[in-house]
C-alpha cells in the first residue's frame, strides 16, 4: 500500500475510487477504522463517510462520477428558446430576419439570439449550443429565386413517373441530355504554392473555346458531340440525329428549357421522327434534377489536370478525350445519376425522393 502515500486530493479520480474500494474492503475484514485511515493517509471521518455510503448504496455508492454539469444543465436559454433559435436558423437566411448576409455563421446566430432574447453569447458558446442542436457547418446548395417550387414538385411527383412509365411501356430508353461551353482561361479547382504567394497558371494569350452536347441513362451509356460553333437549333436537331442513329428503339431525351430545345426547327424535326425520339423539358431554373449537369462539372473540373490546350483543336481534342473515358467507365456514368437531387431518376417509388 506504500504506492498510495500522499495527500488523497491530489489522486486521480480512480486512484481515488480503488482506495475507497481497499479501505471499504478492509472495514469489512473487521480492521479498526483508525487503523485504516492511517494505512490510508486520510481522515477517519473520510474512512466513516465510505462506510456509510457502502452500507447504504453498496459498491455502486463507492464509485467515482463525472465531475462537473450534467448536460443541459444550467443553460442559459431554456428548452424552448432553444428550438426556436434552431428552426429559426434551419428555416430562414439572416437577412429574413433583420440581420445582414445569406449565410448563418456562429457570430450571426449570436446576434439573432440577443436580437431575441436579450442573452450575449461568445462564438464558442454558440458553437456549443449548434453542435447540441445536430447542426454542423456546411456549404450550401444554390438555387435560383426564379425556381417555382410547384413545378418542381409536379415534376417530381407527376411528369416524371409519367415519363418513366411511358418509357417502360414502350421499351424504350430514358436520357437527360445538356450542353456545356469549355474555355481555354478557365481555370477550375486549386493547386499548391507558397503562403502570400497566389501560383500562376500559364495559358495562351489567344482565348478560345468549345461546345458539347452530351444524354446519358442510368444504365451507365453516354452520348456526346462536341462542336466548335454556337449552340443552336441547327446544332440540337445535328445531335438528335445522332441520338437516334444509335439506338434501335424509341429514345425519351430529358433536358432543360433552352431556346434552341423549343425552337421551331426542332420541333418540326421531331414531327418527322415521333417514333423514334421523344422530348421532355425540366423546370425552369432547375439545373440541380439534371444528372447530365454533373457530367459538365466533372469535365470542367477534370481539364485543368491534363496537358494544357494552346488552340482551340487541341481543346476540343482534350474535350472528347474525356467524353471518349467516361463512356469506357459505365459504373461512373451510373454514378452521376447517384447525386443528392437527382437520385429520384433511381427511384422506383415516385413519392420518395
């Protein structure tokens, strides 16, 4: 026992415990009280509170516990308030509610609680509070303030199983199709350098750039042309012709409200071939339930790592290298169609997405 000599405050919460446990032990052997306080080096009233505690609680009275409050305890704002600050954070931008900026930081947050109730808060304190309330910091997504909610959920719950449904009837095949534009400046992602000192990207001094057009389904095929001129109808009715050459069945092409889509040239090309492609249109403003979008974010982020284009050839080349790999990796393909808010195109049930 020569190894627990020493002032007993100054033990470890379990140095403690395991000594309460000896000496509670031995008061059960019979040893005299005061003999164990000073086997023990502590008090005999310590020695006679562990005895009570044991006869009244047993081993568990004994035990060591966390020191400090429970949680929850003694906060300052109360359940409620809680709740409020929370929904009120999940359910509007600062600016809704008289405070400047889109985005909730913790000093913000703090704010809207004095705004509130009168309380100061430090930012870690607030950072206490968001982490008890399940929140955590996040890069928003974006929408556009044009986007009708109504449309979308029409869309979600009613065009789109349509589609689908009409699809299967017909044994045909679904694609979501859009176009992307890749510039020779445009530099994307990030690279290393040296603190204070921003890294210099070389590219040639003549800007030039490309267009494609690209439909993929969720069975992992993809289709694409890549074009040096503007984006058109002559162009949209060039790439239909395509889709169609390569299919065998009837094609159901998703994509989005552009000019070109509409134009009167597409439509009477698509009057003179109604068996063998069929048109669907998204949303308004509603990039974010087009899978094919997420192909033209991984181009744009894919290009800047491979060999730098110095003409608008070998741009268009790099270009179609991209398009030709992606078509090699299927379970990739199948992979876009896999994101947050374009999942529902997986989805059997309509109603849950």
């Amino acid at each position: 026992m020569s190894d627990l000599v020493g002032d007993a405050r100054a033990w470890s919460p379990d140095a403690q415990e395991a000594v309460r446990l000896l000496a509670v032990s031995a008061l059960v052997e019979r040893r005299d009280r005061v003999e164990v306080a000073a086997l023990f080096k502590v008090s005999v009233k310590a020695v006679d509170n562990w005895w009570v505690k044991w006869q009244a609680g047993g081993r568990d009275a004994l035990l060591s516990r966390p020191r400090g409050r429970r949680v929850g305890e003694h906060q300052v704002l109360s359940e409620a308030e809680q709740a409020a600050v929370r929904q009120a954070v999940l359910d509007h931008i600062p600016s809704d509610l008289g405070l400047s900026g889109q985005l909730w930081t913790r000093g913000q947050i703090g704010e809207l609680v004095f705004k509130l109730y009168g309380v100061r808060f430090t930012e870690p304190g607030v950072g206490k509070y968001l982490k008890r309330w399940g929140l955590s910091f996040q890069r928003p997504d974006k929408r556009a303030v044009e986007q009708d909610a109504e449309a979308v959920r029409v869309w979600h719950e009613e065009t789109w199983p349509a589609i689908r449904a009409k699809a299967k009837a017909e044994n045909a095949e679904v694609l979501f199709g859009d176009q992307v534009g890749v510039r020779s400046d445009q530099v994307t992602g990030r690279t290393w350098g040296a603190k204070g000192a921003t890294p210099i990207v070389r590219r040639a001094g003549n800007r030039f750039s490309v267009n494609a057009m690209s439909a993929i389904s969720t069975r992992g095929r993809m289709h694409f042309m890549v074009f040096t001129e503007s984006f058109d109808a002559k162009v949209m009715c060039r790439f239909l012709a395509r889709i169609v050459g390569h299919f065998d069945r009837k094609v159901h092409l998703v994509v989005d409200r552009h000019s070109a889509h509409r134009s009167k040239a597409v439509r009477a090309w698509l009057d003179g071939h109604k068996d063998e492609i069929e048109l669907h249109f998204l949303p308004s403003y509603s990039p974010e339930l087009n899978p094919d979008e997420l192909v033209n974010a991984d181009l744009k982020r894919s290009l800047p790592h491979t060999h730098r284009a110095r003409n608008q050839a070998e741009l268009a080349a790099e270009t179609r290298r991209f398009f030709h790999r992606r078509q090699r990796q299927p379970h990739i393909v199948r992979g876009y169609c896999g994101g947050p808010h374009v999942r529902y195109v997986l989805n059997e049930n309509p109603l849950s997405f």
